[in-house]
C-alpha cells in the first residue's frame, strides 16, 4: 500500500513530462522565448563600443523626398560619419554626413566643405539618433509585438532564426520621422545562433500617401571605440 502511494506521484509527473513532449517537433517557439532572444540581441548592440549601420530601401515611390539609404559607422554617444543618399525633387543627393552633439554636417558634390543641414526638411533622421541606446534604432528589438517564429534561414554557413511582429508607427518615427503614427509596421528580424542580429526588415507607411515602403537594416558591432568630431 505505501508503495502504491508512493508511485501515483511519480506516475503522475512522468504523465506531465510525456504531456509537454507531445506534438509537432517543429511546435512555434513561445512569444517569452522570442522576446528574450530579442532582448540579448538588443543588449549585445547596446554594449558594442562601435556599431557599422546600413539603413537602405530599394527605393521610393514617386514624387517623395526621402531617405533612400543610410550607411556608415557610430557609437552610442551618439555620433555617426559616413554616407548618406536622399531623394529630393525627384533627383538622387549624395553626401558625406558628420552627426554628432545633436547636430547634422552634410558635404555634397556642390559645396567643398561641410554645412549644417536638418535633416528633418529630407524627411530624414538625424543618423546619430539611430545609434541611440534607449532611442534610437536597437530599442525596436523589445518594443516589437505579436511576435512568431518564421522559421529558419540560411546566409552562407550560418543558419539564422526569424522573427516576424508589428510595430507601431510611433516607435518607427524614431528612425524615419515621416513614418505614420497611426499606422502598424510589419518587422522582420533574422538572428544567428548566439541571438546577434544579422538584419532587420521593416514594411510600412514611411512617406504620406507613399505606400508600402519597405526598409532594410543591418548593424554589425566592434569592441574597438570610435572617434567623431564635429568637421
């Protein structure tokens, strides 16, 4: 008798165990488990001392002015050098870009030294902002909803895991400011195995009466710092 008492429990939890083993082996990761690897992808950016960003869309619906891509490297204090591309007019605009102490230095092929512009007339970012730890560009990574798991992926060798979720145009006018507020985003997020990002899709009313607009993002890190000074 006591060892028939003795058994039930144990009977029991091997039920739950076999329970919880049951189903398809290809089950959907939980939104729990998706968040958190998000979240360590977040922090791994977060920590970098230098992040190498490109921002770019294949390109934009006719008569808007806008940012067409967005490339070069940063850190999170937050400063930005490299090169930007926006469509104004109808007409391509290229310019090497300092973003540093809130603000913006552009040098196109019209004007031999570098001037201070707003970005915000292009319907750009400051690109600085982008790098911002609690601001900028990283903090989609655990603000995104209705997370899924979208399988896996292959870039070379490496096997990637995909996010797919929505994000409100509020938080995605961090990154375009002409982004709508009223409007939901659809983001992609590929990950290899030790959660690092590899890219970021985002899908959505970035330009008023623009369409779909689809942007992708890649950020790569490096434990060496960075200097940016204002030109």
């Amino acid at each position: 008798m006591v060892r028939t008492r003795l058994l039930l429990p144990v009977l029991a939890a091997a039920a739950l165990v076999l329970s919880g083993c049951s189903g398809s082996s290809d089950a959907k990761i939980d939104d729990g488990t998706l968040a958190a690897r998000l979240a360590t992808a977040k922090k791994t950016l977060d920590a970098a001392e230098t992040i190498t960003i490109s921002l770019s869309t294949a390109k934009l619906p006719s008569g808007v002015t806008g940012l067409l891509s967005a490339k070069g490297k940063g850190n999170h204090s937050p400063a930005f050098d490299g090169k930007v591309t926006v469509i104004t007019g109808g007409t391509s605009l290229d310019a090497d870009v300092i973003a540093v102490g809130g603000k913006v230095y552009a040098k196109t092929g019209f004007a031999p030294t570098f001037l201070t512009i707003d970005p915000a007339s292009l319907k750009a970012p400051d690109p600085a902002s982008l790098l911002a730890a609690d601001t900028g560009i990283t903090q989609i990574l655990v603000k995104t909803t209705k997370l899924t798991d979208g399988g896996k992926s292959r870039d070379g060798s490496d096997v990637l895991t995909t996010i797919k979720g929505t994000l409100p145009g509020s938080i995605v006018r961090d990154i375009i400011p002409s982004a709508a507020t009223d409007k939901s985003f659809k983001v992609t997020y590929r990950l290899d195995a030790d959660d690092v990002l590899r890219d970021v899709t985002l899908v959505g009313a970035f330009y008023p009466g623009g369409g779909n607009v689809t942007y992708r993002v890649t950020l790569t890190t490096s434990s060496s710092p960075v200097t940016i000074k204002a030109p």
